[in-house]
C-alpha cells in the first residue's frame, strides 16, 4: 500500500474526493498510489489538502517494509470451515495411490469435481499433488539415468513415496491443529 493511499484512506476520502479537494485528476491520484512519485506542484497540492508534512507522503520506507513482511497464508476461512471435512478427505485420498506418481493426484481432483467444492484450501492440496506427480518422477528419473544400482534407484523410489506421504499427513495435521496448510504453493495448477 503506497503511503497516499494509507494516508487517504485514514483520513476517510476516496480518490474522487481527493481529486476534487486538491485541483487534481482521480488519473493522477491512482497513479501515484500505484507508485508514482509526486512532485512540484502535485506534492504541494496534496500536502496541503491533507495537511501533512511531505516527509510523510514520500515515506518509501513504509512500501518496503510492507513488500517484506506480506505473506497470504492458506487458511480456512469461515465460508470454508464447512468444507474442512471435505478438505482433509481429499487430502488424505492421495495416500492410497502415493506411490503412482499420476494417481496422487487423480482421485483428490475427481473428488473435487464430483462434489463441486472448488476452495482455495483444496486446490492447493491438488496443485501440491499435481508439482509432487511432475517432481518426483524427474528424480527418479535422474536417478536411475545415472547408473548408481538398483538399490539406489528402490531407495529412491520409496524416500519419494514417503515424502509424499509424509507432506500429506503434515497437511492433515495442521488442518486439525491450525486449519491451514503446512506445506503449500504460492500458485495454482487449478
């Protein structure tokens, strides 16, 4: 949020009447709250119609520190916690198939669309399995490419299945304890 913008807002205007008060177009406005930065007569204008000092306007310090400590989460909202239910179940349907990279992720979305509950929370649980279907094939891959022996390659092939396992019950776990995702995506396959 640039500092016009908290500004404004705390002061109860929006950018039509912001724009009106101060001589100025709502265009100028928005761009200087997407991060544009005022000058000349444009910063006096504001300064004097918010009846701040310019210091406060040109704070860049508060955008950075807000840039560094924005995180969404992934939690269960109150139109979600219905679904909860729902949502463990089709995280833990991918336990039974963890071992076949495609199907890990095949029976969560089939449930998905049977019942028609399309959450934030239950597509990152298949996006997450969608990236392990893709991922843990290529190091298997890599793996038996490389000619280590075959123990390697089974070791391999059961450290992925039980790291998929693992991140599945991780999930579950903090589904119960927090209602969220311990381990997510910061994007979506679906």
């Amino acid at each position: 949020m640039s500092a016009l913008k908290r500004i404004r807002e705390t002061k109860n205007l929006t950018q039509e009447e912001l724009a009106q008060k101060s001589g100025l177009s709502v265009r100028t406005i928005q761009r200087i709250e997407a991060g544009m930065h005022p000058k000349g007569h444009t910063l006096k204008a504001l300064v004097r119609t918010l009846d701040i000092p310019e210091e406060d306007l040109l704070n860049i310090k508060i955008v950075q520190q807000e840039i560094e400590t924005v995180e969404l989460p992934v939690t269960i909202t109150e139109n979600d916690s219905a679904n909860l239910a729902l949502a463990k179940i089709i995280n833990l349907s991918s336990i039974p198939v963890a071992w076949l990279p495609l199907a890990n992720f095949m029976v969560p979305l089939l449930i998905m669309f049977f019942t028609k509950e399309k959450s934030r929370i239950i597509k990152q649980i298949i996006s997450l399995q969608i990236l392990l279907s893709i991922v843990c094939p290529v190091i298997f891959m890599i793996v038996a490419l490389l000619k280590l022996g075959s123990r390697v390659v089974m070791i391999t092939m059961v450290l992925l299945v039980l790291s998929n396992i693992y991140i599945i019950l991780r999930n579950a776990y903090e589904m119960d304890k927090k209602s969220s995702l311990r381990y997510k995506l910061n994007f979506s396959f679906l």
